[in-house]
C-alpha cells in the first residue's frame, strides 16, 4: 500500500471522528449503581479469602495438590490438542489485537474514542494489580513446585494469580460493559463468562496453574470490570485531551509556528475532510515571514538552484491574492558577496575604448 493511500485512509477516519458522537438514547454509560457496587464488595471479599487461604496453607491448598497429582492431561489425552489451542483466548497479544479492532471499527461508525481508551485503561488496571500481587506472592507453579504440601510462595514464581484467566475476563468482558443495547450486552456477558470459565479450567488442566490461581484470576478481572464506572470522568477527559491536543496542532499549523517538513506530514491528518485545508502561499511584504523567504531566492537566483519548497500554511477560509494585486517585495540580498565580474556581462556589449 502507498503512502499516499495510507494518508487518504487516515484522513477519512479523523474526518470521521469530527462528527458529534452518536451514543445510543437507550442505553447509557454503566454507572456505579448500588447493585454493582454490592457486587465489588462481594467480588473483594472472596478476592481476599483466597489470598488469605494460600497464605494459610488451608484446603485450598491440598485441593491444589490433590488436582495436580491426578494430572487432568493425562486422564484426557484427546483434548489436549483442542485445549492449546483454546488456552490463547486468554492471552494477552492475540486477544487485545481481536478486540481491540473490533472496537477500533466501534469507534470510527460511533464518531468516538470510547471503546478504545475504555480498553486501554482496562488493560493498564490489568497489568498494575495482577502484575503486582504475582510479583509480591512469587509463587511457583505446579511444575516448578519444590516441596509437597507447601503453597510455593515468595520464591520467585509469578502464576499467583492466573494472567490467562484474568485477561479472558476483562479482554472479552470489556465487549458486554461496551455493548449498544440490553440484549446485546447480556449475550455478551454468557460469552465472556464462558470463555473466561474455559480458559480457566484450561490452565489447570494442561498443569500450568493451581485451581487456586483460576479462582484469584476470576476475581481479580472481575473487579476491573465491577470498577470501570469509577474511570469513566478520566475516560472522558482523555478523549476530549486528544481532541484537544489535535485542534492545537491544527491551530499551531494554520499560523505558521510548525516547522514546514512537519506541516506536510500533518496536513491529511489535519484536514478533517476539506474542514481546514493548509495551502501555500507566497510571501508578500505585509507579512513579516517573507523576508527570509525573499532572501534565499535571491540567494538561489544568485547561484542558479532551486530553494526547496517550503510551503506556508494559509487557512481555507482566508482570500488569496492576485499577483497583479501583490505588493513587490524588494529582495534584502543574497547571502554570498556579489561578483562583479559577473554582472558587467549580463549588460549590453561593451564597446571598444577610444584612443587605443
């Protein structure tokens, strides 16, 4: 693909994003209702009895034990192959590109930033509290684990809680917490319920994780989905910062205070459709940048090559004038000294002096 048709593409989605968002009437943004918030504490509640139970070494912790020694993959064998494949609908790369083009096209046909800073945000909250506790706990998996019995913690491991089951939870519920209308957001949440479910069960089938850890994993992608509603004044702020950041860029463009190579790269991501559109324009007297302008060509007419074309931007809305209508500027001279021998030739033909 040329560049130019890349440039064209991304012109049309930011001309796109220019247009007043259209948010469905009938279903709002989810909001920290008293229901959901019962549901955080409770969510909370059973995210700190597991912790409290692995660092007890209690029944959960023999349960563990017992699961792994019965070695699910080899009860099972023929699902083996299913389950490699299934157990990466909850990794982190090829979940977060899926969904993250699907709420690509969500943006670009709702004229808005939404879904893809609300997955950005989820995905960040993701990595700091689960990245945290599986660093601070340390624990060792099931076939790394050194003595029987014990809950393998603090001794350099990062599978406590399970990173496959959190990420299918927030990567795949973040589509039901973005979904347009009821209906959708309820099939939505059984999918995203069922994948999290068997992505789960499959890391403690192939033996990569505890149950322990699945259940850590559930919980903890739950609250970050329970506590979205939190972030949505920061969500919001974000979008309107990048809208804000692009109208100054556009601002900084149409007067001329951005360097000329950077303009032309920005002028199809600027234009918004035809909106602005930054054309050049030549020097007059009137404007104080013509000046250097009028300098170097006539430092170039001096040395016979062609300045390269810095274009000035001039906004769309703004009358160009004539050239019969311009005011000639009177060149300030070049910067190389003059050559006289030079311009003695450029005259008529001498003619002979007299007396010799």
């Amino acid at each position: 693909m040329r560049t130019d048709q890349i440039l064209t593409r991304l012109e049309r989605v930011f001309a796109r994003l220019d247009r007043e968002p259209e948010r469905p009437a009938h279903l709002q943004t989810p909001q920290m209702s008293r229901h959901r918030v019962v549901l955080l504490g409770s969510t909370l509640a059973f995210y700190l009895a597991i912790v409290v139970a692995v660092l007890t070494t209690s029944w959960l912790v023999r349960l563990d034990w017992q699961i792994m020694f019965f070695r699910p993959y080899e009860q099972w064998p023929q699902l083996h192959a299913f389950l490699d494949y299934l157990v990466v609908l909850g990794q982190r790369g090829p979940t977060a590109v899926m969904v993250a083009a699907w709420l690509g096209w969500r943006s670009w046909r709702q004229h808005t930033l939404r879904p893809l800073i609300t997955l950005g945000v989820a995905l960040l909250l993701l990595n700091v509290t689960v990245g945290s506790v599986k660093l601070g706990l340390g624990r060792l998996g099931p076939h790394y684990a050194t003595e029987i019995g014990s809950a393998e913690l603090f001794a350099g491991g990062d599978i406590f809680p399970s990173g496959h089951t959190a990420n299918a939870v927030v990567t795949w519920g973040i589509l039901a917490y973005l979904a347009s209308t009821v209906v959708t957001r309820r099939v939505l949440s059984v999918v995203s319920a069922v994948v999290s479910l068997s992505v789960g069960a499959t890391t403690v089938y192939l033996g990569t994780h505890w149950v322990s850890d699945v259940l850590l994993g559930w919980s903890a992608g739950l609250l970050i989905l329970l506590a979205l509603p939190w972030f949505e004044p920061l969500i919001a702020r974000a979008e309107a910062y990048v809208f804000d950041l692009r109208e100054m860029l556009r601002r900084r463009a149409e007067t001329g205070r951005m360097p000329a190579p950077v303009v032309s790269a920005l002028t199809p991501l600027l234009s918004a459709g035809g909106k602005w559109q930054l054309k050049p324009v030549t020097p007059t007297a009137e404007e104080p940048a013509a000046v250097p302008a009028a300098a170097a060509a006539a430092g170039a007419a001096a040395t016979g090559h062609s300045p390269a074309h810095r274009p000035a931007v001039h906004p769309a809305n703004r009358p160009h004038l004539i050239r019969s209508e311009r005011t000639p500027v009177t060149p300030v001279g070049s910067r190389r000294p003059p050559h006289t021998e030079r311009a003695g030739t450029r005259g008529a033909a001498a003619r002979p002096v007299a007396g010799g």
